[in-house]
C-alpha cells in the first residue's frame, strides 16, 4: 500500500472513530393538569442495559416539587415466582416489587427515589422451588459480592458468605427439589444448608456441613433425594438425609457411595455435568467444548459407559453457552448458543443426545430456556414471540407474538407471566390471547380528561390506563394521538439543555404567576458535571480463541467497541473466527505476521523486517477477509523499543501500548518457573480499576486466549465484570483510536 495513501486513511478512520458517547438519561415532554399534577417519561439508555422509558407522576407546589415522583410503569428486566405462586417478583434499575396472582395488587419492596446514573446491570437470584427462599450475591467490589439467603415471608437477610464470586450469569447455588436444603460453593469448598434452621438460628457449624472440595458445578440433585458429587474423577452419590451425618463423619465414612470413574479429572472451575432422575445416565461437557453421554451400570469404580464423546462442531458457528436439560423419559438433550461467523445474532439450538448428536431445533435471537415445574415444558423468547415446546417431544405446543420479550417466569404448568417492552402478561399457553396486568413502559403519557386517571401510550397505538389504588394497568386497545399539554394558568414545563453530562437535557418548571421563575423538576439533573474519562480496549489474539466468543457477545451485550491485535498465526489457525471478528463492530489491528517475540535470537528486527512483516499480516488478513487491516500495530508481548516503534511508524503504522501492570495471560505453570506472577481474574480487574482511576482512564488489554499453561480463571469469562465496574465508576468505553488519537 502506498505509505501517503496509508496516512490520509489513518486519518480519516480517525475522524469516523470519533465516538458517539450518549447522556444516557432523556427526559421525555411532560404533561401537566389543573391540580398542578405532572405526568412524564425518563428514557435510560446505558451500555450494558435495556433501553426503556419509565413514565412518572408528580405535584408541582410553589414552583418546585411538592411530593416525591413516583414511578407507575413496572419494566421486567427480571422476574421470578416466589410463595408457591402467590407473587410475581418484578425487578428493574429502580427497584423490586411484587405483584399479588390473587388480588392484582402491585407492592414496591424496595425503590430508588434517585434517578439510576450507572449501567446498574442486574444480577440473577436463585429461587426455592416452593418460592418461599431467595438466595443471590449482593455486589460488595468489582468481582466479588455477599452470598444472602433471605426468607421471602419474612424478609429476613442471612449472610452465607461474606466474600463470594460475584456473576451477573449464575448464583453459587442450588436447591433440593423440596427446597429444605441446599448446597452452595465457598472458598473452593461446597457445603450444605438447611434453610430454615439457618434462619432461626440453630444450623450446625459450617466446618461440619461440608461436602467436599470444588466449585458449585462440582454437585448436582438427581430424583429429589441424592446429591451427585464429582472429586475429581470419582464420582459419589450421597443421600440427602445423610447429610448431616456425611459433615459429622467425613473423615471416617468417605464422601457417600461411589457409583463409578471418568475417564479425566473433573475440572469444576471449567466443567459442568448433569444427571438423570433414575441416576441411571450422565452427561459431561469439558472445557465448554466436549460433550460426552455416559451410562452408570457399575456399583464400584469402574468407569461409566460411553454412549457417545465428540467436540462440539459447526462450520456455521461458534459455541457460546450449552446448557443440559433431562425430559420426563431421561432422555438428555443439549440446549446450546452460538455465534455465528457471518454475523453477531446469537442463534440457539436444540440438539439430542444419544448414539450421536442431532439438531432438532434452530432458533435465531433466542433467550435462554426456561423450564416448567414438571420439566415437561420448555418456553423461551425469540424477538417478540414466545414459543412453548414439548420436551419429550420437542414439537411446538403454541406460541405468543405481540412486543419484545425480556423475561419470563412459568405461574403453573400451562401459565406463563411473560415480561415485554410494552407490558407484562399473563398467558394460558393454550390459549391464543394474553391479558396484560402491568404497564412495563411508556412513550407517553398523559391526563384522561373524563376520569382524571394516568394513560400510558406505549406505541404503535397501544395505550393503558392505571389505577392508583392497586398500581396496576389495564389495556385500553388502540387510541387515537393525543396532544400534550404542557402548561395550565399557573406553569409551564419544557424540556431543556443541560451542564450535567450524564442528561441528554432536563425537565424544567416556569411559573407564570406572581414571581417569574424557572426551575428543574430535578435539581440533580442540571448540576455541573465533568466530561467522562475514557477507557479502551486492546483485544490481543495470539495463538488461541477459546475467549472470542465470548469476548464478541459481550461487547455486543454492551454495544461497546474494542481493537483486536492479531497476528499472522492465529489467522493461519483461525480463519474462521478471524472472518468472525472482521464482521463484528470492532477495529482489528495488527499484531505482526508471528506470535513469536520478534526480539529474540534469530530475527534481525531492522526497520526492513518490521516493513515486511507488517505487509505479510496486511495480506493474510486481506486474503482470509477481504478487508484491510486498521493502521495500529503492536509487536507480540509489546517488547517493542524506540527502533521497532520508528520503524513501523516509517511504514505508516501507530503503536499502541495498553498498561501492563499485570499480564492476564500469565498461568500457573509461568508463575512457578519465573515467567511472570500469577494474578487471579478478580485481582486483574482491582489493579485495572486502580490503574484507570489514579490516571484518569487509558487502555487495558484482555488476552482472547492462552495457548498453553492454565489458570484458575479467565479474564475473557469475567469481561462483563470488568465492563461493569467501568462503566459503574463513570468511564465511557469509546474506541481505542479516540485516546491513541490524543
């Protein structure tokens, strides 16, 4: 390429980089009544988060706020059932609150009077089966949280674990299906609670309630009385009412019966495993990669009988998640998500397990299955439309169109509360109507003239009208555009600019009566604010992508952007997952034509090497894509000095060099003959943080993967962490070119 084309191109995907950084917050155009009441919508729109509207209602008293605004749509970011059915548990930025099935009463448990600034991403909770326990990981550092259980009925909180691992995917436990124990990870140990006697306060001493060592993918219930437990390549059956007698004498009676040996070591950390009711078949997933079906005929240590072992494959795909579900005749089947190489919709997959691995079902876009009760059933979203499916069967037993689907939560075996963009409802899966219960948001919403009471227009000519008395909504089909009304004798409200850099603009009050006056209805919102620091990424792909996918999917889920580095060899190795980062929104970067460091003994590192290898890259990466290569470069391991930085900065290249404070790709085995120290994941995104907020941002690498050694954990799998706690502490993510740039 010629070297004056190379810098007018530089510049010029420098001016298109210049990132888009959104307020995040938008008021939307108010709506005032006789009574001096205000009606009106706030619009969140954060990386990492749904995007919706949320209407409000408020009195306006001597120019200013005269009561505290209160939220009256409900968005279901998530939900559960909790009391055997009897509430529907809604949660969103703002807070929790339940909806009684039986009375149709909506009560707000907790809530933020203040308006949410960061992404405020939620995290899961594990539910007892009878609803009547929650346990979840209160968030307490960047990856680390509280592990609470807490009565539903009561309210009252227990901390189980005052330093657990915190996951925005997954709590560290899992119930018995009579829900009076359960089991859950501490410390790289897993131990067993009864609930109840936890709460009053007469549980036995931790240190005798221990099960064995692991994480929680180590343990598994089967057919409502056994706990199956993995040590390493033994497994162990263990009878749920010998618990207690199992923590007592550990030491003397094992770790229950051994029903038989895998062929490898289990590695709970990156393995999961599923079995059957009947304990009778086994299914094994290694490294996220493998599946292998066994049978358990043996009563000893013999090893289990393979009924099929292969490596997940698809030329269309990557393999992203894979969860294992059992129907009612113990067969397994694998429900898995992948993306794909030619674009960045996730498709979901069923396929079923027996002598070989078969695709029955294909579904782009698709939420995570969510089981009924009896397991007989299998619902999930895809776009606007939830399809409910017969697992025994897998043939479609119906399905629901109407708005984006977000959440949904089984109310019984044929009843399903589905949480949309517009509403939630509640469907009879039989049924081919659905009847709204909740408002979920609004585009506007404005004073009925007849009755005085809130309508929420939530689009596309669907409106709502809410009673105060129960805060639910009732649909009142399609209405015709309304026109608001913006002012009565006394104010006017309008929407105006603002210096806080976290509102798109701010809703303003004019008094036109007596003493001239203008004021915002929140005074938070017009208060002067710094412009954010920014944070980019470097994403350096070596020799290996056991991390792209799901590097790819988060930075997706977060609509952020990063740089990928790569090299002539992982392009070699991966094409297609090379193709799969071309399509992607991100910038992809040049990490010369090798993985080797290029300063070792045998390269002549002279500016006439550098040129070519640069050229090399530019073509490999050209003939496997059909695309160019952006004009930032960094040499392997960045042991690059001043003359490889010049040279390539001769061939028209700029050199990027993130923090390295501390390597992420470092493993044990690194660690233990000097090649570096080994960190923890949850200790790279500390000394991250730290780094980003003593210098006001910068850049921070993510290794996509190691080629050999391991490590406890991965940085790649805790990216949404990282990205949490960037966007939580008041960075914007931009693309990497805008700091270089600067």
């Amino acid at each position: 390429m010629n070297e004056k084309f190379k810098r007018i191109l530089f510049v010029f995907l420098a001016v298109l980089c210049i990132p888009e950084v959104f307020a995040g917050i938008k008021f939307g155009d108010a709506e005032i009544n006789d009574n001096d009441e205000i009606v009106y919508t706030i619009r969140h729109e954060l990386p990492g988060t749904m995007s919706y509207s949320s209407l409000f209602t408020a009195t306006i008293k001597n120019g200013i706020l005269g009561s505290e605004p209160k939220m009256i749509t409900c968005f279901p970011e998530k939900m559960e059932m909790l009391n055997g059915g009897a509430f529907l548990q809604i949660r969103n930025r703002y807070g929790t609150a339940w909806l009684n099935t039986r009375t149709k009463e909506l009560d707000w448990r907790s809530y933020s009077p203040e308006i949410p600034l960061n992404s405020m991403r939620l995290a899961p909770m594990s539910v007892s089966p009878d609803g009547k326990w929650l346990c979840y990981s209160e968030k307490t550092g960047y990856a680390t949280g509280r592990l609470i259980l807490e009565s539903v009925e009561k309210g009252k909180k227990i901390v189980i674990d005052e330093k657990s691992s915190f996951s925005y995917e997954s709590v560290p436990v899992k119930w018995l299906s009579d829900s009076s124990v359960f089991v859950y990870s501490k410390n790289g140990a897993i131990y067993f609670c009864n609930p109840d006697a936890m709460a009053r306060g007469v549980e036995v001493a931790e240190e005798y309630r221990q099960i064995g060592s692991g994480t929680i993918n180590a343990v598994n219930w089967a057919d409502g009385k056994y706990l199956i437990y993995i040590d390493r390549d033994l497994v162990y059956r263990i009878n749920a009412k010998e618990l207690y007698t199992l923590g007592l004498y550990s030491n003397v009676i094992g770790r229950g019966t051994a029903i038989g040996r895998l062929p490898s070591a289990f590695i709970s950390s990156r393995d999961t495993f599923s079995v059957n009711d009947e304990v009778s078949a086994f299914v094994f997933i290694q490294n996220g990669k493998t599946f292998t079906y066994y049978g358990i005929n043996s009563k000893n240590y013999d090893y289990f009988d393979v009924i099929y072992s292969g490596p997940f494959f698809d030329l269309k795909s990557s393999l992203l998640e894979a969860q294992i579900m059992w129907t009612e005749n113990q067969t397994p089947f694998i429900w898995t998500r992948s993306l794909p190489y030619n674009s960045d919709k996730i498709v979901s997959s069923v396929y079923r397990l027996d002598q070989k691995l078969t695709k029955i079902i294909e579904i782009e876009d698709s939420g995570l299955p969510i089981l009924s009760k009896d397991k007989s059933k299998c619902a999930f979203s895809s776009g606007s439309t939830v399809h409910v499916y017969n697992t025994t069967t897998w043939k479609k037993i119906s399905d629901l169109t109407g708005e984006q689907v977000w959440s949904i939560a089984w109310a019984g075996l044929d009843t399903l509360y589905i949480g949309g963009s517009r509403s939630v409802r509640k469907w009879n899966i039989f049924e081919t109507y659905s009847d709204a219960v909740l408002a979920s948001s609004a585009v506007n919403g404005y004073w009925d003239n007849s009755s005085g009471r809130v309508i929420a227009e939530s689009g596309n000519g669907y409106a709502y009208a809410y009673t105060p008395e129960t805060r639910i909504w009732k649909s009142i089909g399609m209405q015709e555009r309304h026109i608001d009304v913006s002012r009565n004798g006394r104010y006017r409200l309008f929407c105006g600019d603002t210096p806080n850099k976290n509102f798109e603009n701010a809703l303003y009050v004019r008094t036109l009566v007596g003493k001239a006056v203008t004021n915002p209805v929140y005074t938070e919102s017009v208060k002067k604010t710094e412009e954010k620091k920014k944070v980019g990424f470097v994403f350096d792909a070596y020799d290996n992508a056991d991390g792209l996918t799901r590097i790819l999917y988060e930075m997706g889920l977060y609509n952020v952007t990063g740089t990928f580095f790569i090299n002539g060899e992982f392009i070699r190795r991966y094409p297609n997952e090379t193709r799969q980062i071309s399509v992607s929104k991100n910038e992809v970067a040049s990490m010369f034509f090798t993985s080797s460091r290029i300063n070792q003994q045998g390269f002549v590192t002279d500016e006439d090497f550098v040129r070519r290898g640069l050229a090399r890259n530019e073509d490999e990466y050209y003939s496997c894509t059909s695309k160019e290569l952006s004009l930032l470069w960094h040499d392997p391991n960045y042991e690059g000095g001043e003359k490889i930085v010049e040279a390539g900065k001769n061939a028209g290249y700029l050199y990027v060099k993130p923090y390295l404070g501390v390597r992420d790709s470092v493993s044990f085995e690194d660690s233990i003959y000097g090649r570096g120290k080994y960190v923890s994941s949850s200790s790279i995104i500390d000394m991250y943080m730290r780094h980003l907020k003593a210098n006001g941002g910068g850049i921070i690498p993510v290794t996509v993967g190691i080629s050999s050694g391991t490590r406890e954990n991965y940085l790649y799998d805790n990216l949404d962490l990282l990205l949490s706690a960037i966007l939580d502490a008041g960075f914007d993510i931009v693309p990497l070119r805008y700091i270089v740039e600067r």
